[in-house]
C-alpha cells in the first residue's frame, strides 16, 4: 500500500467501508473530468472518536466507545441515523456517512453525508441507563451536532425516544429549543407525520417502478422479505395490500415460508406483541434456504452484508430491492449480473426516510407542519423522479442501477465540491 494512503483506505480489510470504496471505484471510469477529484469521496472530511461514560443503576461506571462521522459537506449539512449496536465501528461509521452523502445527493435534498453510533447492546442496559448515556454522547458530539452543522436521526436501536433526549439535551446546552438539531422525532416534539413509515413506504414505491419496468404486475408478486423492522415492516403491510404474496420472512429469530402467502396483518400482530416472528404459523427454513426460495422480488431490509458470494447464486428472484444499508457485496453484485437479477440499490430504494426526514427539518425551521397525505404525495414524487433518473443513466451508460445511482450521487457531490474550490 502506498505510504501516502491512509489505512481506512485499503479495501480488503474493511467490511462495508470496504464495499464503499470498491463501488467508488467502479463509477470513477464513468465521471469524466469530475474525477480528478473522487478521492474526496474516498475520505472522511471528519471523524470523531468519544468516550461515553455513566454510571450504571449498580454505581458502577461504565465506559462505552462512540462515534460521529462527517463524511461530505459539500452540498449541505450533514444527515445519518445514531446506531447502538455491540457490533459498531469507526469504519463501519464510516461507510454508512459515505452512504448517506451518496442517498441525499440522489433525491436530491440538501444534505451532505454523515453517522453516529455507539458500541452497546442497548437491550443490556435499564431506560435510564440509555437516557443517560444518549445524554453524554449527544454533549460528547455536541461541536459537530446542529440544525445548520449535522441532523442526526434513528438507525438501527434507537428511536423516536432517543431524538426527543438528544434534542433536549442539545437544546439545555444552548438554553433555547432546537427542534431541528435531529429528525425521526415524537409528533409532539415537531416530529413529521409519515417519517416513521417513509423507508419502508419508499422502498415498497421503488418495488413497483422497477417491477413494472420489467414488465410486471406487483399485485402478482410473490415476495420475500429479511427483517420486519421499521424498514421491512411497512414494506410488507404495503406489499400485501397491493396484493403481491410475502411468501417467505427472516429476522433474527427464524426463517418461514408459505408457498400461498402469509396473513401479513396476522403476522405483523404477531410481530408487534412478540418482537419476532418466532412462533407464527409457517414452513420453518434454514437461514440459508431463505435466500434459495422462489420468489420474485427479494427485501434485505435488516443488516449489512447479507448477500455474498456464498448465496448469491441460489438467490431465484428477478428482482432486489436494497431496504437495509449495504446488503449486496461486491462479488455478489457481479454473480447476480451475471444471473441476470436486477438489484435496485440501498441509495435509492431506501432514501424515503431521508427524504421525509428532510421535510421534518423544513417544517421545523418554519413551524408550519404538513398533513400525512402531503407528505406521502411529496415522497412518492421525489423517490419516483430518482428512479426515472437512475433508469436513464443506467439506459445511456449500459450500466446496472447500482453504477447508475452512484454515478447520479458521485456527480451530484463532486460538481458541488467543484463549484465551491478548495481553500486556501
Ligand atoms: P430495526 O432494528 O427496526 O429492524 C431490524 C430487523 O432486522 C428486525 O426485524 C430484526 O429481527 C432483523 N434482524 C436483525 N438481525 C438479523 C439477522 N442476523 N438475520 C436476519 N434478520 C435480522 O432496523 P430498521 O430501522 O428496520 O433498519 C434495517 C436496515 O435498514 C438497516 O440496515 C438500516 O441501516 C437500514 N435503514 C433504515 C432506515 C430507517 O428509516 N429506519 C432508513 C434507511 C436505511
């Protein structure tokens, strides 16, 4: 490895912030005379490693390890979701910034990219342990956090909850409220109306745009969906009311299958009282024939890294609607190329929260809120115009959705850093 090249740059020890660089890579050949600056993409403009102490309900003191990554300001500030997850990393913070400067850029919303997290097991720790540790963090990332500087929201383990603390805390520190410093919050904390909803809802708008492309009727889907979360929860309710099968369901707890199509209504009760899909009725399944079964759409909507070269050639769906951020390696893109299968990419089909999330920010700026059904009008629209975007690059270049969304966000950021020079 070159010397000059930092370490966070090397590919192969990277996991997703690996992912990221080699998906960089394979749109630079497409940039033209932008390309002179991509190595801006392949850098975080800022990182910030925190240590989060408090002290338990036992009196002893632990320590925790956090992070808020600035990955791209160039077009606006920064926007990404708060991760508590035992399994967080600054380069696993890293790639998730990146994606977001990518996503923002592609719906085309102000923001640049940015992430947070800590490293916990949330379920390991009591409410007000959480409260008081949301609380430290949020002071502890307090000079890169703010309305006009960086947006924070939800992501994996936190919630609605968390923003109202990390706004208030924010808030204390300035000594006047700030409702716009985060989004994903409460209704009653100028939350918005649908934000809750918006990721699944969007990945559920982009499935039809593209199965239609194709040529197909989604009421005669038949679907399969890994994680029922926020993200995959909404997408399957949407599915099934317009008729498509949710044939096949994974989360954390099992795999099931029923050829005819579950009851979704049926098993998102069962979901929302049980945490799981444990113990609803189906044909139980490994967690690798989850990926064999036949289908026609697949959803990742739970973790990274769920489709690699290890399943990728079982997979029998034509079509792959990213829900969870990075779910596709690199060598698995290649193997369903070749397959055949067309994956819509995580920087589209999952951009509806980031893009209600936007609307949250601008109704609180100007305290004038908008009703669900203006909301979800407005989604629809952009998620849709993103996608007719992404298909005529794609069309032009010969490219897969995935290139073409990249080479749409790549542009979009690089122009700006352009336009703007360096300084000095
Ligand atoms: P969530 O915590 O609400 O749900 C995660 C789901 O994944 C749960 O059903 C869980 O059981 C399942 N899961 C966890 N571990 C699993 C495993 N090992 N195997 C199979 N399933 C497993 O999270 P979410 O908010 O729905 O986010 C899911 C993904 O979508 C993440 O990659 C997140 O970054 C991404 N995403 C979320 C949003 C959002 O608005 N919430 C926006 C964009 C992207």
């Amino acid at each position: 490895m070159n010397h000059t090249v930092a370490s966070y740059l090397d590919p192969s020890n990277l996991g997703a912030w690996g992912t990221y660089l080699e998906q960089v890579d394979r749109v630079t050949p497409y940039l033209g005379h932008l390309s002179r600056w991509v190595e801006t993409l392949k850098r975080p403009k800022r990182s910030l490693i925190v240590d989060v102490p408090i002290e338990l309900d036992s009196g002893a003191i632990a320590h925790f390890e956090g992070y808020r990554v600035h990955h791209n300001l160039a077009r606006g500030p920064g926007k990404g979701g708060i991760r508590y997850h035992p399994g967080v990393t600054l380069s696993e913070v890293m790639a998730l910034s990146a994606w977001m400067s990518i996503k923002t850029a592609v719906v085309n919303v102000p923001f640049g990219g940015a992430k947070g997290g800590i490293r916990v097991d949330p379920k390991t720790l009591s409410r007000g342990e959480l409260e008081r540790m949301t609380r430290r963090f949020t002071s502890e990332i307090n000079m890169m956090i703010g309305p006009q500087k960086d947006i924070p929201a939800p992501d994996v383990n936190t919630n609605g909850q968390i923003m109202a603390w990390m706004m208030d805390t924010y808030s204390v520190n300035q000594a006047h409220t700030t409702t716009g410093v985060v989004t994903g919050k409460p209704i009653s904390l100028g939350g918005s109306l649908g934000r809750s909803d918006a990721t699944g809802r969007g990945v559920f708008v982009i499935a039809c745009e593209a199965y239609a492309n194709a040529g197909f009727d989604i009421s005669e889907a038949r679907v399969a969906i890994q994680g029922l979360g926020n993200v995959g929860w909404e997408a399957a309710r949407l599915f099934a009311q317009a008729g498509a099968k949710v044939v096949a369901v994974q989360d954390h707890s099992c795999s099931l299958y029923n050829p005819i199509g579950f009851n979704v209504p049926e098993l998102l009760k069962h979901v929302s009282l049980a945490r799981e899909i444990k113990g609803f009725a189906g044909e139980p399944l490994s967690a690798s024939d989850f990926w064999a079964i036949p289908c026609d759409i697949l959803v990742p909507a739970a973790l990274e890294s769920q489709i690699t070269k290890d399943n990728a050639n079982s997979i029998q769906a034509k079509l792959i609607v990213e829900g969870a951020n990075g779910p596709t390696t690199p060598q698995a893109d290649d193997i369903l190329r070749d397959k055949g299968v067309t994956v819509v990419p995580d920087v589209i089909a999952n951009a509806g929260g980031v893009t209600v999330s936007y609307f949250e920010w601008v109704q609180d700026f100007s305290s004038f809120f908008w009703t669900e059904d203006e909301i979800n009008q407005r989604l629809d629209k952009i998620m849709i115009d993103a996608f007719k975007v992404i298909v005529d690059v794609a069309n032009t270049h010969n490219v897969s959705y995935r290139t073409a969304t990249f080479i749409v966000g790549c542009e979009r950021i690089l122009t700006a850093r352009e336009m703007r020079g360096l300084y000095p």
